[in-house]
C-alpha cells in the first residue's frame, strides 16, 4: 500500500468525523497516541509498538487530510536522501 493509499483509507474511515472534530482536538488525540507508543517503547513490547505506530500513522494521516496535506507530498521532501546534505546516509554534522 502506499502512502497515498493508505491516507484515501483513513479518510474513508474517519475523515468526517475527525474533520467534525477541528484540526486542535484531532491534533490532542495524535499526543495522546504518540504517548501510548512511548510507553509501548519503552516496555519493550513489540507486538504494542507495531499497534501503535500503526495508530501514530493513521492520526497524522487525518491530520494531514484535515490540513489538506498529502503524504506522499511530504514524504517527497526527503526523496532524495537528507534535506541539508542530500546524502543517504545522511552526512550532517
């Protein structure tokens, strides 16, 4: 699936009723998700990380939808390795 996939996804699941929601309040859901990963992290879970990094992806994709941003748009921004340094590896000191 690609990430333009995956965003249309999301958006057919849940874009009305995170739209309904406002940008603000779906943004407050995406940190509490990101703290449920940090927890899953650092217990060591790999079966919780993998659930919740799933869930990390989806809230920013609805966020992005919202803010009328495509993910494969910004993805695009490293395309070509490290934005600074455009070196894969990337080469900053």
């Amino acid at each position: 699936m690609t990430l333009d996939e995956f965003q249309r996804l999301i958006e057919d699941i849940y874009y009305a009723k995170d739209s309904d929601r406002g940008l603000y309040a779906t943004f407050a859901w995406f940190i509490e998700e990101v703290g449920e990963l940090s927890r899953a992290l650092m217990r060591g879970d790999k079966a919780a990380q993998a659930e919740e990094v799933g869930d990390v992806l989806a809230w920013l994709s609805t966020i992005a939808s919202i803010a009328g941003v495509r993910l494969e748009d910004a993805a695009a921004k490293y395309a070509d390795g490290c934005p600074k340094c455009h070196c894969t590896p990337c080469r900053c000191h």
